[in-house]
C-alpha cells in the first residue's frame, strides 16, 4: 500500500530527528524476518538505548542528505527496497553489536553497512565495531590494568615489612 504525503512526511520527520541524535546507524535489511522477532529485536535495542526505524530507501536518502551526511553513493548497489535503521543514541557501538547478535540467530537479517563519527562504514567495519567488547568492559580492563602494579607494589612493601620483623 502506498504511503501518503503525509505519511511520508512524518516518516521523514522522525527519521531526521532520529539523525540528529544519533551517535552512530547501522542499516540492515530485514526482508523476510518474522514480526515477532522484529519486535524482540525492538526490545532489546531499547533496553540499550537504542532505537529502530524502517523506512523507504528514497525517504531515508533524502533525510540524510538533509542532514548532510552523504552515503548513499557508496550503498545504493546493496539497498533492498525497505531498510531497517539501528540508530545508537548512547553508545556508538551497542547498535553493531545487538544488531550482529541478532543477525546470527536470524539469517534473513543481514548488516548492509552504517554510519559511524559521520562517516559511512562498510559491512565489514561495522562487523568489527560489532565485536568491540562494551564500554563497561573497556572501564574494567583499565582499572584492572592501572590496579595490577599497584597492588604488586603493595605485595612487596607486606613481604619487605615480614622479612624485617
């Protein structure tokens, strides 16, 4: 059914303020993929501040081109009819990684590509931005490296403190 102008305009209106506040996109095709897991991906994408949009790929070129980011030259050969957009609205990088998790269990869902800092990213950039571990993690691994020497030194000043007792 075809859309109507007004549809179409409030399609192009939330797909643009999703632009606006997004830190990074990954665009996926999703032809074929079942509502119910659409709607558990939905989920899942929210609980990590995340956000899904579907839109016609001549309305989401013309909000980003609006927007002035500039891709579509380098994606158009891949586009399917529709596109799935996985907007990442507070971590750059927990769109590539819900969005790979979910293409693993749902081959019909496949990563086309994505925006990251502004700029257009491949399939396979955004499947290495997939595999970064979260930001927590990151956070961790550095405390636990900026601990280790401490706590070694620690260890040495408790045998010296024994040894002269």
């Amino acid at each position: 059914m075809a859309l109507t102008k007004e549809k179409k305009q409030k399609n192009l209106t939330d797909i643009k303020a999703n632009i606006a506040k997004q830190k990074s996109v990954i665009f996926a095709d999703f032809s074929k993929v079942n509502s119910a897991d659409l709607f558990k991906l939905r989920k899942e994408l929210k609980e990590q501040g995340c956000n899904l949009k579907v839109g016609k790929k001549t309305l989401i070129r013309i909000a980003f081109g609006q927007s002035g980011i500039s891709f579509w030259s380098k994606m158009k050969k891949a586009v399917p009819g529709q596109l799935a957009l996985v907007f990442g609205m507070e971590d750059e990088v927990a769109p590539a990684r819900i969005a790979q998790k979910f293409a693993k269990t749902n081959e019909n869902f496949k990563i086309l590509g994505g925006i990251f800092e502004g700029r257009f990213i491949d399939r396979e950039r955004a499947l290495v931005l997939a595999a970064l571990p979260t930001k927590n993690e990151l956070l961790a691994k550095l405390v636990g490296s900026l601990a280790n020497p401490i706590s070694g030194f620690v260890r040495v000043l408790d045998k010296i403190s024994n040894i002269q007792k």
